[in-house]
C-alpha cells in the first residue's frame, strides 16, 4: 500500500490497526528525535474520538521540528500528506497556540488553534523533489506547536497528470454521492 500513518505521542515501538478504517498506525520514533509526548485531557474526548487524536507529540524546544518521511515511491511520485492538530488542553495551561506547518523550507499553513475541542486538519499533495519529505512545525513565538496524526498516501501519477516537484493545498472537498456523511476520506 505504501501508507505511512504516524500516531504522534504514543509511546515509542508503539504499533495499533485503526478499527475503523483497518489502516496500521505506528509511533513516531523513526519519524522524529525531538518533542515530548502528552495525552489529550480526558474532558476533551468523547466515546467516538479516533484513537489517533488522544495523544500528541508537543516541541517546547527548539524553533523547528521535522518529521523526515521517507516514502516507498521516492521522489518523481505524488502523495497526499496530512496533519491533523487536536489540542485538548494536553499541557494544562489552556494556551491556543499559532504556528507554522512547513515542507521543507516552503510554508505549507499556518495551524491557528481557535477551540481546544476540534480537530483541525491540514493536508496537501505533494510531487518531492527528493526521496525524503521533511514536515516541519515552526514555532513563531505564539504558542508551543504540537501534532496529533501524520498521514502519507501515495497518488496514483495519473491523477493529476506528469507535474514538476510542487505542491497542491486542498480549498475544500465535497462528496455528492455518499449515502453516509464522513468528512474524512482515507
């Protein structure tokens, strides 16, 4: 399949199948060396919270922090990567924070936490220059960055044709022909 999908925060060597989606999560020792792990405070979950949002890696240290993926298809492929943010007062100070999302050295968003209760998701598809994707939190002094999921999900080339190295930022994304409301495709 070629999925790289990264629980942020569970413990080191720490590995789960998604029960909904039967996709495997994994931890993100191999991913990152820096940040501290925190659980997301138990009033900010519910009976139906993925599993993947109830822990986070946060970054106090440090002005940058990379995840380094390394995808099976290297450069010269498409993927959609996504981030998914859910704060949860994990630290206890009751801080939104505003930071940065990066590729590389290129601004990817800016990850604005309005609501300590909602998951907020970037994603993006991406043509590499090279073999490894580095996704960076930046910290701009608003805040501590933190990272809940991380996802990669290879593109068949395709779709949108042969491009140069680049990227596309989702606007939006409608489903007209489900017959159930799930706002997350996998």
């Amino acid at each position: 399949m070629g999925f790289i999908s990264i629980d942020c925060g569970i413990a080191a060597g720490s590995r789960y199948m998604d029960d909904k989606w039967k996709i495997p999560y994994v931890s993100d020792k191999d991913y990152i060396d820096t940040g501290i792990n925190y659980k997301v405070s138990e009033e900010y979950l519910d009976e139906d919270a993925m599993k993947q949002l109830i822990k986070v890696r946060s970054f106090p240290e440090g002005n940058k922090n990379c995840y380094t993926l390394r995808p099976e298809g290297g450069k010269d492929n498409k993927y959609l990567i996504r981030a998914q943010f859910l704060h949860g007062n994990y630290d206890s100070k009751n801080k939104l924070p505003k930071f940065e999302l990066h590729l590389g050295a290129d601004e990817w968003a800016t990850v604005n936490i309005k609501n300590a209760s909602q998951n907020f998701r970037k994603e993006i598809i991406h043509a590499p220059r090279r073999d490894d994707i580095y996704v960076c939190l930046l910290n701009i002094d608003s805040g501590t960055p933190f990272i809940s999921t991380l996802e990669l999900r290879p593109l068949d080339n395709s779709i949108y044709g042969k491009s140069e190295p680049g990227s596309l930022l989702l606007f939006n994304r409608w489903d007209f022909g489900a017959e159930e409301v799930d706002y997350l495709i996998r």
